[in-house]
C-alpha cells in the first residue's frame, strides 16, 4: 500500500513539472530581454516568437507584437530587396520590418541601416535584444523610429 501511495504521489509531482513547462505557461525568460541600455520600452518575447525564430537569425515581422509575416536573415545582407514577401508594400522585405528578435548564436549582433549597401543610419542589435514595436525603437541621435526602414544588415561583434 505504501508503496502504490508513494508511486501515486511521484507520478503526479512529474505530471505538475511537466505541465509547468508546455508552452503558454512559461515565465519571461530573462535571457529573452534586452540589455537596459538597448531594451528602449521592450517587453518579454512572445513564447510563439521565440519559437517561430530559428537560432542562428535575426527574425523580423511585418506587424508588431511579431504578427504578420516572419522573415529571416542569418548572413549579411547588403539589399532587403533581394527579399520577396508579397505582405510587405514593396512586395520585398526592404523597409517593411516592424518587431523583431536577434536569436544569433554565434554572441554576435546585427547591425541594421536604414539604406541598402550598409548605407545611412545604423543600430546595432546584441544578440537576444529584441523589440515588438520598431515605433518605439530610434536610431542614434534621432527621433525617427526603425519602423518599416531596415534596408540591410550586418552581423558584427561591434555591438
């Protein structure tokens, strides 16, 4: 009896550890925020964002709150252009990102610019920074947010 007792009750504490870990009941990761100095207003990363960006990318959506379609860069880019993505105005990825997320592995951050060929005003992103609003995020010594005006990107330990 003792026995069937003692295998009830750790039967059911695995089924507790297990249910505290499904997606959806998940706690803020504090590895998902960004550091103080880049957060600009950012909070935690949805679990279905972090879960749609591979790692090793720097994902961006359309939307805000990582709505819309998901595009993805791992490489240096010199044109988003070269990106389709029929949702997008231009129908390419060029100026149309709105939320994203640096899921690099390497430790790496992503240098995006404002124009193509690494041109115009930049930001660099440390690896895990990530934002769900681009509206809230500005480049260097201006008030002009990154909103839907990412061009290119470089990945660089310059961050």
């Amino acid at each position: 009896m003792r026995s069937k007792i003692a295998t009830a009750l750790a039967t059911g504490g695995l089924a507790a550890l297990t249910l505290a870990a499904l997606p959806g009941t998940a706690q803020a990761n504090p590895e998902w925020y960004a550091s103080p100095a880049a957060r600009s207003g950012s909070s935690a990363v949805s679990p279905m964002a972090v879960g749609d960006c591979p790692s090793t990318y720097f994902c961006f959506w359309s939307d805000i709150n990582y709505g819309g379609a998901m595009g993805k860069v791992a490489g240096d880019n010199p044109t988003w252009t070269a990106f389709r993505q029929p949702a997008c105005p231009t129908g390419t990825w060029n100026d149309c990102a709105s939320s994203g997320y640096n899921h690099g592995a390497s430790g790496m951050g992503v240098r995006v610019y404002e124009s193509a060929n690494y041109g115009g005003r930049n930001l660099c992103l440390p690896k895990g920074w990530h934002h769900p609003e681009f509206t809230k995020v500005y480049w260097p010594g201006t008030s002009t947010s990154i909103n839907d005006k990412i061009s290119s990107n470089k990945w660089t330990w310059d961050c």
